[in-house]
C-alpha cells in the first residue's frame, strides 16, 4: 500500500501535522493507529493552553508555548468553520492559588520574575479571589491571575482534527500496529505492521509514549518514557468554577457542559494504564479542599492517559539524523494539547519545503536528546 505521506500515531500531534500537510497541497496521506485515533494521551488530557502560569525561565519552550497558545483563537475558529465542531476554547483565565505563607511567598517570587519577563499576571488578595470564584476555598489567601492561560475540550479537538481529515480524504487507519520500518540503505521507505507494507515517500513518528519502539534505530532520538496521569471528573449540578485553579497540589477544570476535571497524577509506572483507588482519593481530597462545595458531589468518571516525556525533557520535532525520510513528532510531555496547532505548523513546513525557524532547532532530534535539564523546568507543567 502507497501513499506521499505516511504519518504513524493518531494523536493530536499526528493529526495537526496531517491537517497542515493537507492545507499546503498534500493529498495522498495515511494515519494510522494501534487503537482508536485520538483515543490515548490526546483523549485523557485536561485541555489546559498553560503557556504562562507554571513558567519560571525565559527559554525557547516558554517561547514555543507562548506562540501555539496564540495560534488557538484563529485554529479554534477555523475548525469550527471546517467541521461544525466547537472545541471549546475558554478563555475564563487561570488561578494559581497560596493556602499558606510559604506558598504566597513561592508566588510572590514567582510573580516578580514573571512580570520583569512580560508575562501578564496579576495578585489577587483572599477577597479578591472569593469575589471571582466565589466557590474556592476561604483558606486561599492570595492567588495570580493569568488571563492569557486558557484551556479547549481536547477530546472535541481530537474529534475535529479527524473529521478535518476525514473531510479532506486522509486515510485514517483504526487498530494496525505498526511493528516495524522499513528502511533500505540509510532511507526510510513506510513501515509494515504485521500483515501489511505501507510505503511512503515521507514517514513521520508522531507515536506518543510509544515512539521508543519504533525509534529503536535513531539513536538521535533518544528514548520517550510513558508517564501515566490518572484524572477524575465532578459532574455538579450547576456551574460554580469558572477559571482554571491551580494548587499545589493539582489542578480543578471547569467545563462548559458543567463537568469539573481533577487532575492528575505524574507517575512512572511503565505501559500500566490502571486506574487506582489511592489517586481518586488523592486527587478528591485536593478537589473538595480546593474546592468545599465538590464535597457533596460524587466522582463521575476516573481515567488516565500515558504523557510522552523525552529524554532531555522537551518535545523532539524534526527529521532524525540518521535515517532519512523519517520525520519525528513526539514528547510533547505534559503540553502536547498546547503544542499542537504549532508542532503541526514546524512539522508541515519543514516536511514540505526543509524551512525551519532557527529558533526551532532546539528541538530537532539531535540537540533535544543533547538538552539534559529540560524535565526540570517543565516538572510543573499540567
Ligand atoms: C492526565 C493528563 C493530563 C494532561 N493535561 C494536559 C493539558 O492540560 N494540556 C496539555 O497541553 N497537555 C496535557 N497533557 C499532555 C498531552 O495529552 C500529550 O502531550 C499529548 O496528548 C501527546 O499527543 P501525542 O499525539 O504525541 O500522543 P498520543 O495522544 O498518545 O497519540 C499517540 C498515538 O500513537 C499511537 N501509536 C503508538 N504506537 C503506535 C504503533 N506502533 N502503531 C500505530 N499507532 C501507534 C497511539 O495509539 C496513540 O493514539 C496531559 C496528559 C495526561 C495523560
């Protein structure tokens, strides 16, 4: 089976690189998924465009954050326009609240850093923050407000890039494994799953916490680990959150539809993707002490997806150095949702044409297995 090109991993990042290859002319192009496409980390994710709150160095991934979260009004808008389906992007703002003196004091720091790097935040005292979100716990004694940090219902995100696809004719396969690449003298020419060859002039591995084992043979990948995050979600009776809320110790989504997402653990528990009776409770007791009122309200549902963390920390996008025709898109960690309307704009351009921004280069294959203290700066990243 032929195709131009041949993109393996159906996830947000897959499907925004096949949704932008397909907007600059590209017409034979094949997604496929081991599952359901859009049905690993992409659909367990909480949405969160957390470009700024958890932001403490000036570096090209704070840079790279910042300007995908500005291309969401206009893909936002366009999807909508496309396929009829509203992804939801709401722009209530987000809430980093202190319950203790210690933690006011890590945010006042945070913020006199924050402001001498431009980023748009502002104090809000224990007052301030009850006359904005009435239902947050009196305990908050001061929060930061970022205006700028908004969050999309991913799973309509993922439900509008494949029917992008869909509409576009990209043929989108559900439930093949891809085993194996098939490379001939240093060239990549497709991958095969276990009864089928699909060759294509182009390749990209946009595989999520699965990339290792296809990436085996490009050493200037470097390995991507699973890391699992487990989520609840609230389903009160009515609306009483309206921005994101960050503690300590995790995050409160509020929905359009009502719901209220909890979230989430950072766990390296390998493939495992069990659900644990330990974390519902973890993450209910920071709910209900976040926010009292979620006390008298059942968990709805509980579920957890696996986030694609590189070795140096950071997402790896470009052509690996050693095979050639083998594009990479893969740990996007703990942003993937964030970084996709970008990494689909980097990946198309560069596929299409070799342009890349210099400023992108940090992330090519052979300098992001180089970059080591990556993990670090993002280790509070949704
Ligand atoms: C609990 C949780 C909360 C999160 N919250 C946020 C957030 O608020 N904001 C944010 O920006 N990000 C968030 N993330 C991170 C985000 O979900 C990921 O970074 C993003 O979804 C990664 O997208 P992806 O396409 O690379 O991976 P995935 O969505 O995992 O897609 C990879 C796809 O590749 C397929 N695949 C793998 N191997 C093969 C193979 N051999 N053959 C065929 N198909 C294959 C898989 O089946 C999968 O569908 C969160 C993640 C989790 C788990």
């Amino acid at each position: 089976m032929g195709t131009d090109v041949l993109i393996v991993g159906g996830g947000v990042i897959g499907l925004s690189i096949a949704r932008e290859l397909s907007k600059r002319g590209v017409r034979r192009m094949m997604v496929i998924d081991k599952g359901r496409i859009g049905g690993e980390a992409s659909w367990a994710a909480a949405g969160m465009l957390a470009a700024n709150a958890e932001t403490r160095i000036d570096d090209p991934f704070f840079r790279m954050c910042v300007e995908s979260n500005k291309l969401y009004p206009q893909f936002a808008a366009e999807l909508l326009e496309e396929t009829g389906i509203d992804i939801e992007l709401d722009t209530g703002g987000t809430l980093c609240l202190a319950f203790t003196e210690r933690e006011e004091a890590d945010l006042a720091e945070k913020f006199a850093w924050q402001t001498g790097a431009g980023i748009r935040v502002q104090t809000l005292e224990a007052g301030e923050i009850r006359e904005r979100e009435p239902a947050v716990s009196s305990a908050a004694r001061y929060a930061l407000r970022y205006e700028d940090d908004h969050q999309v219902e991913n799973r309509k995100l993922v439900a509008a890039l494949r029917k992008y696809c869909e509409i576009e004719g990209v043929e989108l396969v559900e439930g093949v494994q891809i085993t194996g690449l098939l490379i001939e003298k240093g060239v990549l020419l497709g991958a095969a799953s276990r009864d089928v060859r699909y060759t294509a002039s182009k390749t990209v591995i946009a595989a999520g916490a699965w990339t290792t084992e296809l990436a085996r043979t490009m050493p200037s990948v470097g390995t991507v680990k699973p890391i699992r995050g487990q989520m609840i979600s609230f389903a009160p009776p009515e609306r009483f959150l309206h921005s994101v809320v960050y503690t300590s110790e995790g995050y409160l989504v509020p929905r359009t539809d009502g719901r209220i997402l909890a979230g989430a653990t950072v766990e390296d528990a390998g493939f495992d993707k069990c659900v644990t009776a330990d974390a519902i409770s973890q993450l209910k007791a920071m709910a209900v002490r976040t926010v009292p009122r979620l006390g008298g309200v059942d968990v709805g549902n509980a579920w957890c997806g696996l986030r694609p963390l590189a070795e140096g920390g950071y997402p790896v996008i470009g052509w690996a150095s050693e095979i050639r025709n083998a594009y990479i898109a893969t740990g996007h960690y703990r942003n993937g949702i964030l970084l996709a309307p970008l990494t689909g704009r980097i990946a198309a351009l560069e596929i299409l044409d070799g342009s890349r921004s210099a400023e992108y280069q940090y992330f090519a294959p052979r300098d992001a297995a180089m970059t080591g203290n990556a993990a670090a700066a993002q280790s509070n990243k949704p």
